[in-house]
C-alpha cells in the first residue's frame, strides 16, 4: 500500500497519448469515501483542478469549445458527452480500461435548461475583495451606514461579504449590464478613468 504522497515520485503515460510524463500530484479534495482516492485532474475545466493546476505548474489545456465540442485531437468536432462512448472502446480496444460502471453522484446542472455544465478556464474580471481593505470598508458600511429591513437582511450580507472570495464581475450572458472597460488601441492597455467611462 502506497499512500497519496508516496505515488507523487512517479509519473505515467497518458492513456489516450504517447505522453510519458503525466505527473501525479495530491490534493486535499480528493477523498477514497467518494472513489478510489485517485483522479484526474484538468486544469482547464474546474474550479478545484485549475487552482491544483497552479499550485503545481501544470498546463491550463482547454481542448472544449463553448459548445461543449473538442476542438483539438482525435475527437474534434464532438460534442464531449457523445465522445465519451467513443474514448471508453478506444481504451478496451487498447487493453488500458481495467474496469467500468455506472455511478451516481452529484453533477451541476444548469438551473435554466436543466443540460449538465461543461467547466471552462476562461478570462474573468474579478474584484478583489480583500485589495485596500475593501472587505473592512464594506462590513462598516454594512454596521453604520445601512438600515436594513429587515433587520436579518444585515446578517445575511455580513455572512457573505465575511465568507466571499474575489468576486467575478464578467458574465458570458447575451443580455445585462456591460463592463466599460476601454482598451487603447495603440498600446492595448485598459483606459480606467472615470471621466472617459462617463
């Protein structure tokens, strides 16, 4: 028996590539109550995977479009749901799948369309809420400045703004309030002054 940090001297080779050199890496939310204790990890398509991602240096691939379809290897042109009886007989064909079968677990859905979410690595405005005490700033505001009805309405946001990581400002919605945000077109850099947004 090996335990997690032992198995991080080795690497492996990607079973879909002739990748030799696929690291293995340990995270605290990988748990072997939910599995066998051993995933996958891809930085490109989730939140707790990109931030290992970084932790260790790996790559930020993102081979999925915004359709939800590979845009690069053997399946480009798949939707990546359709693809994956495809990939599990390419691996029996190969002799690399040992063993498969159904299990069930949670896995976020979209609250509109009901359709399974595809997590994608893409560039964000984000505030930060804890740069030049902004989070201090905004629980005072929330103590002194603020009448609240109802009054429990005062806990609620003081919990979250307490609890609340960098804030994402950006949506990729076709509808809403857009970010004024000016690049220069000479030099590319962000034009953030107030009076050329008014």
């Amino acid at each position: 028996t090996l335990t997690g940090e032992e198995l991080t001297q080795f690497v492996y080779q990607h079973p879909l590539s002739d990748k030799n050199d696929c690291r293995v890496v340990t995270a605290d939310y990988v748990t072997k109550e939910d599995g066998t204790g051993l995933v996958h990890t891809a930085p490109g398509h989730g939140q707790d995977d990109f931030q290992t991602g970084i932790k260790y240096g790996l790559e930020t691939l993102m081979p999925v479009d915004d359709r939800g379809v590979y845009t690069q290897g053997p399946y480009t042109g798949e939707h990546v749901f359709k693809a994956n009886p495809q990939i599990i007989e390419r691996l029996q064909q190969e002799g690399k799948l040992l063993h498969t079968e159904d299990v069930v677990h949670s896995y976020p859905h979209c609250w509109r369309c009901k359709k399974p979410i595809i997590f994608r690595a893409t560039q964000q405005w984000f505030l930060k809420i804890d740069h030049d005490n902004l989070r201090g700033k905004l629980k005072e505001e929330i103590n002194r400045n603020i009448q609240w009805v109802p009054e429990s309405g005062k806990e609620r946001i003081s919990s979250m703004v307490a609890g609340r990581p960098d804030w994402c400002l950006s949506r990729q919605r076709y509808w809403g309030v857009p970010i004024p945000a000016l690049k220069h077109k000479t030099n590319g850099e962000y034009i953030l002054s107030s009076e050329v947004i008014k």
